[in-house]
C-alpha cells in the first residue's frame, strides 16, 4: 500500500507552473539585490583606494616642492636650515609611500569587480533546481 500526499494529487498542472513563476520570479528577484549590494560594496572599497592613490600623487608633488625647496635652502646658505627641509621632504615622502601602498591594497581586493557571490548562489539555485527537476521533486 503506497502512501500519497492528498494535497499534491488536488493542485493543478496551471497551479503548479504559477507557483513556479512566482518562484522563479522571487528567486530572479532576490539574485540581482545581491548581485546590487556586493557590487556597491565593491565600488566603496574602489573609491577609498583610488582615493588614497589620488592623495598620494598630491603628497608626492608636495615632497617634489620641498625636495626643490631643500636643494635651495642647502646650496644657498649651506647651513643647517637645509637638513631641516630634508626631513619634511624624507617625511612626504614617506607618508606618499605609506598611502600608495595601501591604496594600492584597497583596489586590489576590489578585483575581479563581478559579483561573485551572487554568481555562485546563482549557481547553487540553479543547480538545486535542475536536481529536483530530474528527480521530479517540487521545490
């Protein structure tokens, strides 16, 4: 004696491919705010860094300034005013550096822009779909 579910023999083929739709739908639906949402994270972590390179362009065409400006002061007055714009211009310098690296970092981790995590849950619905239509299962 087999055992049938009363509910699955009352709902209609139309019934069915309706539930399907609106399923589908949602799932579709679900999938692109994802997709949205990491690639708005994505494009705020790019931003960030495109800006700290962009502000370490700018410190590095402050260290060129002071770098002139310490090769002045030393072969004017060759006194020790010129170690004193040596330092800003190491310290620009160095700031440039730190900046560049970590702007560099930032877009970096940016990279590839797709949205992959919205991809592979993509490929998991899907999947799961395909088994369930091979098995003949509902969802």
């Amino acid at each position: 004696m087999t055992h049938t579910d009363a509910r699955s023999e009352q709902v209609s083929t139309g019934e069915l491919v309706s539930r399907l739709s609106e399923q589908v739908t949602t799932l579709v639906r679900d999938e692109l705010t994802l997709a949205r949402i990491e690639m708005m994270e994505k494009g705020k972590k790019a931003g960030k860094g495109a800006g700290l390179l962009g502000v370490s362009g700018v410190m590095a065409m402050y260290g060129l300034g002071a770098l002139l400006v310490t090769a002045g002061a030393a072969l004017a007055l060759i006194m020790p005013v010129w170690a004193a714009a040596l330092t800003v211009t190491v310290v620009l310098f160095a700031a440039a550096g730190v900046a560049a690296l970590v702007g560099k970092n930032q877009v970096k981790q940016v990279v590839p822009p797709a949205p992959a995590e919205a991809v592979a849950s993509g490929r998991e619905d899907v999947d799961a779909f395909m088994t369930a239509a091979r098995s003949g299962r509902n969802l």
